[in-house]
C-alpha cells in the first residue's frame, strides 16, 4: 500500500553527502506517518555505512527503506508489529551522459501534486504512485523529465526532483507549501548560490514565469544539477545550460566530496 518511508543518498569517493540531514529528514517522514523507527539515528548512520564498507564501494547511490512491516493481507497499520528497515547500495543513472553537458527536456503534466493535507511528497513516503503517472507521461510525450503543478496552478516539483530558475540573476524555487520535497540537494544549491553572491529564495513560480525564465534547472540526489533547455517545446533561454546553473553545477562537484559536508566511510 505504499505505507513506508525512504531517503535516496549519494556517497562520493568515501564521503556520504549530507548523510545527517537525509536521516534526519527520514525520521521526519516516518513520524508524520506515526511509522516508529525500530533503530535510533546513530545506529541508522553507521549500519549504512557498514553496508557500503561490506559491499565494497567507496563511490555509490544509497536507498533507505523503512516499511510498515510484515503483516496481513489487509490495510490495518495494527497488524504489521515491527518496521522492515532495508539498506541498498547500488548505483544510478537518472538520465543520459550529455545531460549535464547539454540539458534536459521536460513538459508540464496534467498530474497535478497531491496537496499538502494530503499524500504531500514532504512526505519522503513508498507511495509515489504520483509521480510515476507523470513520468509515464513524459515517456509518451518523447521529453526526459515531468513537472507537476500543485493544484493553485503554480510550479511544484519535476517527478523526483526539485525545480529551479533563474531570472536576471535570480534564481527561485517552489516553496513547500505547494508540496514540494525539502529537498537537501536542493538546500545545498541554495547555500552555494548565496555564497557565490546570488539571490536564491523560495517563491510561487507561474508556468508563465517557467517558460521565460533565463535559465532553469532540476535538482535531486539522483540527478545531482541538471540544466533544462526546453519545457513543452519551449527552448529556455537560448536552449543551452546557462551560465549559472554551469558554476552551481561545478561548485557541487567540488562541495559532495568535500569531508565537511558529510560522513567518511
């Protein structure tokens, strides 16, 4: 049914990026879902790095998964006595190796988020059987990506990725209040922007302002930054990465590795 939580993270040549504020973040998803970690924060840190020194990789996408538990066939959260906690390291590629190089494509989908006094994806839940509708979209559509409005008409998020542009040299992002994931890759973007001297707040983004924007790009642990060259056949600015997304990106390569910014393996 859905009912579990999980975070996606990323480790980098033995640095687990941001791996504190993903637990942190995991522990806030299960208790909005009064789902009770069998396992303290502490503990959760270091049986995920004992998995990565087991499987030998120093360099790897990390997937958390906390069920509601065995049970039976029915819906009841009562008949499922103790959480399942899955530790995963593997590896991902979210899109194709130009990506970075020469953008995304992406299109506006008539999924719209589920509200935030509903199935918010706040919530880091196992349901995402809304954003797997918009991707099935966006495959038929022929584009890379998916961004979903939230039900006021306003930007939300792309399907597993937080969304950003840039307008005169300013760059904003959907708030949360639309439903949008808090995201870290996305908090990390907005860090390094005000220590590059930009502007970088949270505000309500129109599709008007989407298509007209200088510059627009996905963040997400997965995609890391990604530039967007081209919404429904829009080309974004002059169709190419712009010229801050290319120093956020290259500023991120260096931060993920930096030991300050996460756990050594």
């Amino acid at each position: 049914y859905g009912d579990g939580v999980f975070e996606g993270i990323r480790a980098y040549d033995g640095v687990v990026f941001k791996l504190k504020e993903h637990i942190n973040r995991l522990y806030s998803s299960a208790h909005m879902i009064m789902l009770s970690i069998p396992m303290g924060r502490e503990e959760m840190i270091q049986k995920t790095l004992e998995t990565l020194r087991k499987n030998k990789m120093r360099d790897a996408y990390i997937r958390l998964v906390v069920t509601r538990g065995a049970g039976d066939l029915g819906l009841n959260p009562k008949n499922c006595p103790k959480p399942s906690i899955i530790i995963i390291t593997d590896t991902i590629s979210m899109h194709k190796d130009d990506a970075k190089e020469n953008g995304v494509t992406a299109m506006i989908s008539w999924v719209k988020r589920d509200p935030v006094d509903a199935t918010s994806h706040e919530i880091k839940s196992l349901n995402y059987l809304n954003s797997i509708m918009a991707k099935i979209e966006a495959n038929i559509a022929g584009v890379d990506e998916a961004i979903c409005l939230d039900k006021n008409g306003f930007v939300c998020e792309g399907v597993a990725e937080n969304v950003f542009t840039v307008k005169n040299g300013k760059i904003h992002t959907p708030p949360s209040c639309t439903g949008a994931l808090p995201g870290i890759t996305a908090e990390s973007a907005k860090t390094l922007a005000r220590q590059l001297g930009y502007e970088a707040s949270e505000k309500n983004v129109t599709p008007y302002e989407l298509f007209n924007a200088d510059e627009v790009f996905f963040t997400g642990t997965a995609v890391e930054i990604v530039p967007v060259r081209e919404i429904n056949e829009r080309s974004i600015g002059d169709g190419r990465p712009g010229p801050i997304t290319r120093r956020l990106m290259a500023e991120f390569e260096r931060m993920v590795r930096d030991p300050k910014e996460g756990i050594t393996i």
